[in-house]
C-alpha cells in the first residue's frame, strides 16, 4: 500500500499548488449529490485520478465528484474513494481545506475499509494515515516528514455540532445544548477535514452531523467522508456512530449514500448513544 501513500501525496502537492493558484469560482457542472462543482473541485478531482491510474495495485476509484465507479487496473487489489476537495467553497474566504481518501478491498463497503488518509490544506499541508494506528506527517521542504501518533483521550472539551439548528430534532438540540453548557467550546469551521483534525489533534471532543428534517439521513457521504473519518477514529481509540451503532457497520447501497455520523472519543459518543436510544422511534 506504500505505492498509495505514495500517491497521495504527490496529489497533495500537486492540489496545495493549485489552491494557492486556482480560480476559485463555480463550473458550469453539478455533482450527483446536487452541488455545484467549483473549478478547483473538478480540477482537483483530475489530478488525483490522473496520478492514482498509474499504480498498478489500484482495481478501481470513485470520488465525490463523479457519477460513477472508473475502472483503472483488473489485477489491482484496492479500491479507493475519495473526496478530491472538501469543504472547497471555503478556499475563497482562506479557510483550511482537505482531501480524504478510504481504501478498501472486494467491495466499497465500511466493513472493507482497511485503511484510510486525509490531507488537510491549512497554514501547513498535513497528512493523516489510519491503519493499525493513526499517524501525522507534515509537508517540510517538499517532502512529508513523520510527526506524531494520534490518540485521543477518552474525553475532550471541543463540540462541533453540523447543519442548522432550526433542522435538528429537539432532542439533539438539548443534547448539544447540554454539552455546551457542561463547559465544552465550540469549534466549528464548515470544513470536516480541519474540524476533524482539530478534534483529533486536541484530545478529543464530539463532531455531530445528524438526521435533520431537511436531510434525515445526513449530509455526509459515507464512502468519502463518514467511512474513512470512522476508521481514523476507531483506530485513535475513538468512536464513529450514526447516533446507535457503529457507521462502518452500515451496508452502503448507492456510492452516493450518506449518513448522520458522530465522530468523538468515548465519552462524548457514549453520551450521544444514551440520548438517540431514548429518543428511538
Ligand atoms: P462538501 O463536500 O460539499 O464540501 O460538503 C461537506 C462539508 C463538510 O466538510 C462539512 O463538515 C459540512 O459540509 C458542513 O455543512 P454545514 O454547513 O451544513 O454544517
Ligand atoms: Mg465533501
């Protein structure tokens, strides 16, 4: 899997250029979730496609900005969807941006994620590998240098609640509510990649993206955001859940499926499930 790493941050530098240069304005183009498609998305999404098609151990791709899966090589072992750009609309106020990747195997399903990295594009260019651990690197000089493990601890203080607070359920209300008022601060950019990491790197806390009247099922896509950001929080000793159970357990049946999702360490997600599992219908 070096080969991928290898990739991918050959992409970052290729996208941390074309950030720094890019037109940031919209395309003529709609995603399949129903967004408009910036310049830089569509471009982004290019580059890495073009550098993933030349390693032979990758089978297939999908991304967020495409329709469809793209074949790239029949004996590859891994299949990877990525998001090329998230949080992209935030590159013309100068707020910090990612790249996230799942990598799996057989299928595009949580359960065959075995590795996942993000790449935040912030005052530095970062990068994030979950396998059997979570690992930092950062980009020094033109090269990623090894930092730090990740691990979170078992209860943080920052609270990243997602969407609009006039769609969320009186129940997820209270308990964001509650949770602010136990003294947690709000730490919340509009990009899940540096709100993520924030939580990540700080020792913990809760990401809330839930079910709204506007998007019961959520936001967030689960083959490019939900899944891989599950697995660097299972791995640093967190929780990812759709507010019950496990979001890697989920059986995605369209690649553009999404998902309520809670990213936290333990104590925030055991708090989340108390409240969802009173509230069941
Ligand atoms: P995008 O993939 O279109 O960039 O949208 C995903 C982003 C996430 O980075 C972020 O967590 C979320 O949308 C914010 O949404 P909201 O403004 O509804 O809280
Ligand atoms: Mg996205």
């Amino acid at each position: 899997m070096i080969e991928i790493f290898e990739a991918i941050k050959q992409s970052a530098i290729e996208i941390k250029h074309l950030i720094e240069t890019g037109d940031t304005g919209k395309s003529e183009l709609e995603n399949s979730t129903g967004d408009t498609q910036l310049k830089l998305d569509i471009q982004s999404d290019k580059i890495i496609e073009s550098i993933f098609s030349k390693v032979p151990s990758i089978k297939q791709i999908v991304s967020e900005e495409q329709e469809a899966v793209v074949p790239l090589h029949q004996d590859g072992q891994y299949l990877i969807a990525y998001d090329p750009l998230d949080g992209s609309s935030l590159v013309d106020v100068n707020l910090s941006v990612g790249s996230i990747f799942g990598i799996y195997e057989d299928e595009f399903t949580g359960k065959n994620l075995i590795a996942s990295v993000y790449v935040v594009f912030g005052p530095r260019v970062e990068m994030v590998v979950a396998q059997t651990d979570v690992k930092m690197y950062r980009l020094l000089n033109g090269e990623f240098k090894f930092i730090q493990n990740i691990k979170l601890n078992e209860k943080g203080k920052l609270n990243a609640p997602g969407s609009t607070q006039n769609c969320w359920a009186p129940y997820h209300k209270q308990l964001i509510d509650d949770i602010f008022n136990d003294g947690y601060r709000l730490r919340y950019s509009g990009g899940m990649v540096p709100d993520l990491h924030q939580i990540l790197l700080k020792g913990g806390g809760l990401f809330s993206y839930p079910g709204t009247t506007d998007r019961p099922k959520g936001k967030l896509r689960q083959l490019f955001e939900v899944f891989p950001f599950a697995f660097v929080f299972e791995k640093a000793g967190g929780q990812a859940i759709d507010g019950f159970d496990r979001v890697l357990n989920i059986a995605t049946t369209h690649i553009h499926d999404t998902s309520p999702c809670f990213f936290g360490s333990n104590e925030e997600i055991n708090r989340v499930k108390e409240v969802y599992k009173a509230n069941e219908k």
